[in-house]
C-alpha cells in the first residue's frame, strides 16, 4: 500500500495536468460548490436527527411520566385497601381466633364485617381480589376473601412475605391464581400487594393479598390499541419483563430483552443510563423511569424507524436538490468558460506554430483583460527573439576570438609554485634555513589549498596541512607556539572535511592569547584523537586566556544557530581577544559538518578562564582509503 499510494498520486496528477484549462476549471467550480454543499447538508442532516430524537425523547417522556402517575394511582388504591382492612378489629379478630365461633358468631361477622369488605372492592372496580389468609386452623373460610394458609404455601412469594412485619411487598405474577381450585389461568398477569398479619405483635397470623390485573394496574403497557412505534414495558425488582405478547419488538429482537436487563442491572450500578440501542439494523429509544415505592421501573421502547424515513425523504430531496443546482452549475458554467477561454485557445494555436519553428505573422486579440495582455507581450516576445538571434549571430566570432585572447592571458599555478622554488634555492645557497623552511611550508600550504579534487581528505592530510601553517605563523611571533599531536596511527587515514581543522587552529591563534597573557607560560595547542564507540573525537585545545561563562554560552548559542550574528554573540569590552569573524568561522565549521555528516555531529566549546578553550570535534569514523587492521568496524568509502 505505501509503495502504491506514491505512484497512484503521481499518474493522478500526471492526468490532472494533462487536462484542459476549461476542464479544471469546471471542475474546480465543481468541488467549490460541491464541498460546501457536503458541510452543509451534513451538520444539517446532524442537526434534523437530533432535532427529531429530542422531540422523540420529549413525547414518549411525558407519556411515560402520565402512565407513571397512573400507576401511581392504582398503587395508592391498593394500599388504602389494605389499611381498612388492616384497622378492622373485627377481620384482625376473626383471622386471629383461637376457638371455634359458634353459628351465631359466623352469621353476625358475615352480616357485618364481610359486607364492609366486599364494598372496598365494590368501590374500587380496578381491584381483582382482595383475599385474607389466616394461619389458624379455626377460621372458616369464606369465598372469596378468607382462606386458610395451607392453600398459598407453594406460591414463591409466602416465605418471603413472613417476618415482613407492617412493610409492604409487591410482587408482578404471570398469572392469576385460582385458590378454590389452584389452577393458573393464562394471560392474566397480575400484580399483588402483600402484608403480614402479626398479632400480637411479631407472632405471624395471616397474609394479606390485594390484587389488580396488570392490564388495569398499567393500561398502556397491555392495552389492546397497540401502537407499533412504542412498547411498555413493567421491569420488577427482580429485572423480570411484563409486557404485551401481541406485536411485540421482543419477537423480532430476540437479544433486547436481555440486553435490557443488562442496562438495568448497570443502572442499578451507578452507570449512565444508555438510551440508544441498536438490534438486527434497527433503531430504538429506551426511555426509563423509576417507580420508587415498589422498587420497579417503567420502560418506553421507542421504535426509530418512522422517524428514519422522515430523515431519509428529507435526506433524498436535499441530496436531489444539490444535483439539481450542480448540474445547473456546470451547464451555465460551461457555456461561460466557452466564450471566456476562447481567445486564449487562439494564442495557444499561435504559440504552438512558433514552436514549431513556422513563420510567425502575429496574432491580434481585441478587448482587454488578462488574455489580451498576454497576447500583446508574446507578439512584443516574439519580434525580440528575432532580433536577438540576429545578434547572436554576429557576436559568435567575436566570442570565439575572446576566448582565444583569454587563454593566452591565463597564467598557470606551476609558475607560482617554480617561483616559491626558485626562491627557496636561493636562500639555501645563502645558507637561510629559517626562510627556506617557511617557504617549503608556505609551498605546502599552497599546493594544499589550490589541490581541490573532493571535499574529503585524510586526516593525515589535514595535520601535515595544519604543521606548515604552525611553522609560517611561528615567524611572526617572538613566542613560538608548540604543537602537539595525541594521534593513534591507525587513525591517520581516518576521513575529515578539507578545511575544517586548519580554521579552529587560526582561531585558537588570533584568539587564544592576548597581549595581557602570562610570558612565562609556553604557548601549546595540543590536538587529540580518540574513538568512542563508532565515531572519533577530535579536541584541539590552547592554554590561552580562556573565555568566561556568559561569553561562552552566547558563542555556543550562535554556532548553533542557523543564521549567525556576530554582533550579537559577543560583548566586545569584554572580551577584546576574541574579534569579529571567529564565531562566523566556528559556525560555518559546524553548519558543514552537519550538512555532510547530519545533524548528530558538529562542534562543542569548552573553557576555564584564565586556563585553557577547548574544541571538541564529533565526526563518524569513516576510512577515505584502507587503514589499519585494528579498524574493523570502520566504514571504508571507496
């Protein structure tokens, strides 16, 4: 892929330059039009979507607060009932009886206490029964409201509704129990309110049961006007579902129901409640709320696909009505550029027949604008071409008869280096050995300098180069300077830039000593060479005058830097010694080395005032031409 991506760009832009200038003008009216158009339509689509699914969120919200608020309502019934029977003494009395009444008693307590229950659910329609169980063995059951115990002990919510005390225990069934003959009529899920009886206090004597029909407890959740977009759901404390079963999402969807277990088990963990939900590439809203007092919730599934396709026509018109404007666009733009590009597709023929080598005659464009121009400064062009070949021409010989003059007025480099020789001769017959020395050094240096032939020499090379330049300078002074060389031998053919010691040795030089200087110390530059690792370091250091701290920084700072200011670098009052140029020539010592070698080498200063400057050269250990054996690991460029 990373070989392919390169060259599938440079044949699309081979092909793009191939292309007419009408052709990518259209084109660029195009993409303006066309990318604009795209951002738009896009936060717009964004915009409309979350428009709709807060609206969404807004209406299926406040149905579901309206179905909480009845629900609400049926639960306040079913705990009032509750309560009066709870404050009958005569019911309390009945369930508790530890003898047997005598018929007199029963018909006197039917008469009276059993007529004032049937009216609580006389007067509350919504309840399906209300149902008394007694624990002692006395009581006569009375259908349909008092019952033994026995009857109910296989019902999975008896042994954890005793030791419940005065606390309330709701419980969602997915049927309705028949206690006259224990049968389990179907669809009849139903929900119970559930209270013990303990009199005296913490002796259990009965069970008290309120129940209502789910269908009346909840009536959107199980009403028989289904509504296809939106399903209830009734989640008990247990996370089981209660729901319709005609048309149900859970049909076709057959992971939401445990995936809706599972949001409610990360509620119940303190995790953000998620609404969206995605299943088999549709769309669906879960929209949730708490009913405390029974330690339920109540769920809204809300499906998404109506609102999609309202997204989507309006998607499909946006869409149509961009093509629409493009095309339009493209066509009105067209015909524009036709009439526009039309003189400049006649200067294009004109030029091509000149390139040709054809008889130009000119070309006349009328009107103004750019074209026009263009057409007027070629044919100007044009006519100076002509004339300056003619010129041309005749300058041909007098170039050539230049070039002649030239050659014999170019003075060959031996005749200066026969010259040094001569002279050197002559003040050997005269018995001069100081001058014929500096001249053999002189010579050197010249042969040196002039000898060109690559930008890499030996660093043996470099030394002998740096020695004759030490022997001349040595004449102007009356303190001599003494050289001395820390070099292994194996890394004599060690490869160095030509030219990149000799400026750090002038400098140390022309700056390493000041007329103030200490006369009883000899003057010594010392030049080491040592590896460390795969690379060499080089110090050149002098015992001169040193520099200080903040001069030594600032100069550090500036061979660094791209572009060099010496003005800048130094404070001058300070430090007289150090002149304009040194740091330019330290800069442009450490600007070579890293364009040859990178950026991994280069120069660092060092110095102690009053002590001694140190330049420490970092270079890859590269041999020019063989070496020693000892350099095995040594790259040989050849």
């Amino acid at each position: 892929m990373m070989k392919w991506t390169p060259k599938f760009l440079q044949s699309l832009r081979y092909w793009w330059d191939r292309r007419s200038l009408q052709s990518r003008l259209m084109s660029a009216y195009i993409l303006i039009i066309l990318v604009p158009s795209l951002f738009v339509s896009t936060r717009s689509f964004n915009s409309i979507n979350e428009t709709y699914i807060r609206d969404t969120i807004s209406k299926n919200s406040n149905l579901l607060e309206m179905e909480k608020l009845q629900i609400l309502n049926q639960i306040e019934s079913m705990e009032r009932s509750a309560q009066i029977v709870e404050s009958d003494k005569d019911v309390k009395n009945y369930l508790t009886s530890q003898t047997e009444l005598d018929i007199s008693e029963l018909v006197e307590f039917n008469m009276n206490a059993f007529v004032n229950l049937t009216r609580i659910q006389f007067t509350n329609p919504n309840i399906e029964h209300l149902r008394l169980f007694s624990a002692s063995k006395y009581v006569h059951e009375i259908w349909p409201i008092f019952f033994r115990e026995d009857r109910i002990k296989q019902e999975p919510w008896y042994k954890e509704t005793i030791g419940l005390g005065n606390q309330p225990k709701w419980v969602f069934q997915d049927y309705d129990l028949d206690v006259m003959e224990g049968s389990k009529p179907e669809n009849s899920p139903k929900v119970s309110l559930l209270r013990e009886i303990s009199v005296p206090t913490g002796v259990h004597s009965g069970i008290i049961q309120v129940d209502m029909l789910l269908s009346k407890f909840s009536p959107r959740t199980f009403s028989k006007m289904q509504d296809d977009q939106s399903q209830f759901f009734l989640i008990d404390s247990d996370l089981k579902l209660f729901t319709r079963q005609n048309d149900s999402f859970l049909q076709d969807n057959k992971v939401m129901n445990q995936a809706i277990r599972d949001r409610f088990i990360s509620l119940q963990q303190g995790e953000v409640w998620n609404t969206e939900y995605r299943e088999n590439g549709n769309s669906f809203l879960f929209i949730q709320v708490p009913i405390e007092s029974m330690n339920a919730y109540l769920l809204n599934v809300v499906s998404m696909e109506g609102v999609s396709k309202e997204i989507s026509v309006i998607r499909n018109k946006t869409i149509g009505t961009n093509v629409l404007f493009i095309v339009l666009f493209t066509v009105i733009a067209y015909i524009l550029n036709s009439f526009i590009l039309k003189n400049l597709v006649r200067l294009t023929e004109a030029m091509k027949k000149a390139r040709r080598g054809e008889l130009y005659t000119g070309i006349t464009i009328r009107g103004g604008g750019e074209i026009a121009e263009l057409a007027h400064h070629f044919n100007k062009l044009m006519y100076k071409i002509n004339e300056l070949v003619a010129v041309a021409v005749r300058k041909q010989a007098l170039t050539k008869e230049a070039e002649l003059r030239t050659l014999h007025n170019q003075i060959d480099s031996h005749f200066l280096y026969n010259t040094l020789e001569n002279i050197k001769m002559l003040a050997e017959i005269d018995n001069h050995r100081t001058i014929s020395d500096a001249l053999t050094s002189l010579g050197g240096m010249m042969r040196y300098n002039f000898k060109w032939s690559g930008e890499y020499v030996k660093l043996k090379d470099e030394i002998r180069h740096i020695q004759n330049y030490i022997d001349v300078m040595n004449i102007r002074f009356e303190e001599p300077i003494l050289l001395v060389m820390e070099i292994p031998t194996q890394y004599m053919e060690i490869e160095v830039l030509k030219m990149s010691l000799q400026p750090l040795i002038e400098n140390s030089v022309k700056h390493g000593w000041s007329e103030s200087s200490d006369d009883s110390t000899d003057k010594e530059i010392r030049i080491v060479v040592e590896a460390v690792k795969d690379d060499i370091c080089i110090s050149i250091t002098d015992n001169g005058d040193g520099i200080g701290i903040d001069q030594l920084l600032e100069l550090n700072k500036g061979i660094q830097e791209d572009r060099f200011d010496d003005k800048n670098m130094l404070d001058r009052d300070k430090q007289d010694h150090i002149r304009a140029g040194t740091g330019i020539g330290l800069h442009n010592v450490h600007q070579r080395m890293q364009l040859f070698y990178g950026k991994d080498y280069g120069l660092i200063i060092t110095s102690v005032e009053g002590v001694y400057t140190k330049v420490l050269i970092t270079l890859p250990r590269v041999l020019l031409t063989g070496g020693s054996t000892d350099e095995a690991n040594t790259t040989d460029r050849r």
